[in-house]
C-alpha cells in the first residue's frame, strides 16, 4: 500500500478505559481500499476493543475515526452499517431460530402487503434475494433451515453474505475461524479472498497465524492495549509476529 493512499478508514490516538484499565492506548491503523489487515495479539491486547472502538459497539474514551478522511462518531452497529461498515462478531449475531433468508435481512426486513393494504414481510423477496446472494458466494444451503440447523462454518457464511447483499465497503471480523473446523475454516479464508477481489476492505482478527499468513496483506499487533508493530505480510513471518505478540 502506497503512502499517498487514503485510508478507507483509519484511527488516530483510540484510547479506551474500562474503569482503572487501560484497554487500548493511543492506537492509530489505517486501512487501505481492498486491503485485508489482519489484527494479531494475544488474549486481552486489545484487539476487540479496537474493533468495537470502530464499529460503534463502544464509544472511545479518547481518538477519532476517520471514514476517507472525513471524522465520524459512530454510536451503533446500525449507524457503523449506514456507512457500509459490517461487523461479524465471534459469537455472529445471528437469530438462531430465524431462518437464513430472514438472518440476511434481520433489522432491515423488506415488506409487501397482504390483499393490496395488510403490512407484512416479504418472504418472497427475502428468500430469492438471500438465495442470490449466497449463489454468488457459492455457499450452498438450504434457505428454509433455522439457522440453529447450520454448522458453524456455514453460520460464518450467511454473515458474511449478509455483508455482501448490504454491500459493505468494510468489513470486519473478529476470530470468525476460531470456532470452525478445518474445512469450515478454509471456506472462510477463500471466502475473505473472494470478498477482497470484489474491492471489499477487511479488517480480520485471529489467533491462527496460519489463517493470517493465508489472508493478510497487512499485520497489525497488538500488545497490552498498545500497537506493538506492524508488517507487510510479504516482508515477516511468524516468528517476527509472535515475538511482537509477546514482547521482549
Ligand atoms: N466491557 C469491558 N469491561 C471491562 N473490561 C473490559 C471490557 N472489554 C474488555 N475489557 C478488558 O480490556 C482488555 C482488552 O480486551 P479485549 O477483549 O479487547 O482483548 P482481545 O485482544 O480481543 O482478547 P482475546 O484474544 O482474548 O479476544 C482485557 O484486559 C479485558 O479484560
Ligand atoms: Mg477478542
């Protein structure tokens, strides 16, 4: 990535206290248009209180979010989706018992009307939207299960073809590998690539470093709420990032 790039996105100086605890301290990142940066560091560095500084699940105790170049202050998930930042949390926030049509549109339901005047959902248009979406991500599933039938891997992908269908220009994951199993979890690494060749910028937070070396142009570590160093994934390896991991 170029110097005289505009970052899509980028923090300058996010601190965030929880009580006494400094959880993240005068953090700056940038990320660049298409890019994936991946976000390393070990347990309680500080990755997903960034993430959340970001995408308006806290609010930072001290910093600026700049969406290219312009400062915002995102209060809520829903404002952070209006900007097309997308969020994928580890435990997905997904509605267990709605089926996967319904979970893409959860929040943004589109509705028809019943006899010409009755207000009610759209099935229809949920189904054959979601169904298209999923297609191009070739994810294949039935669209009718409660998403508490799918597999984790397959959970992952309905997210992130709700990010998809929502066209997210950013999108961000915390550990969206770590529950699945391996093929599960190469499914989301090619589906991260696939995402990236479509101009999509991502933010990809893992303890693996194999999923991050198979992902990442950019590494950003961590370390007790402070960054620790930064690589070009070309240029390091893992012994350089466990190292800035864990100090010394
Ligand atoms: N809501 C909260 N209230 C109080 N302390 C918090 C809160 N969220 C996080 N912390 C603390 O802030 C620090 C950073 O936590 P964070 O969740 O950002 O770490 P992390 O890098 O995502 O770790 P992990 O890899 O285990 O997910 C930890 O010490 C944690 O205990
Ligand atoms: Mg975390």
């Amino acid at each position: 990535m170029s110097a005289n790039q505009q970052p899509i996105l980028e923090g300058r100086g996010l601190s965030k206290r929880f009580g006494g605890h400094q959880a993240l301290n005068k953090v700056d990142f940038q990320l660049f248009p298409g890019e994936v940066l991946a976000l390393a560091g070990d347990n309680g560095a500080g990755k997903s209180t960034l993430i959340k500084c970001i995408s308006g699940a806290h609010l930072p105790s001290e910093g600026t979010v700049f969406l290219e170049g312009k400062p915002i202050h995102i209060t809520s998930a829903q404002e952070a989706r209006t900007h097309g930042i997308e969020t994928i949390y580890q435990d997905l926030a997904l509605a267990e018992n709605l089926d996967v049509g319904a979970n893409v549109f959860l929040g943004r339901e589109p509705m028809t009307k019943m006899f010409g005047f009755l207000p009610m959902l759209d099935r229809k248009l949920m189904r054959s939207a979601s169904a298209e979406v999923l297609d191009t991500l070739e994810i294949h599933t039935r669209l009718d299960k409660p998403v508490r039938e799918l597999s984790g891997g397959q959970k992952q992908a309905v997210a992130i073809g709700r990010a998809i269908y929502w066209k997210a220009r950013v999108l961000i994951m915390d550990e969206p590998t770590a529950a699945l199993g391996v093929p599960e979890q190469r499914k989301v690494v090619e589906l991260i690539h696939r995402l990236k060749s479509q101009g999509v910028s991502i933010i990809f937070i893992s303890h693996n470093l194999i999923d991050i070396f198979a992902v990442a142009d950019r590494i950003m570590v961590l370390r007790r709420g402070e960054l620790a160093g930064e690589r070009n994934a070309k240029d390091t390896n893992g012994d350089e990032i466990v190292k800035l991991m864990v100090g010394g």
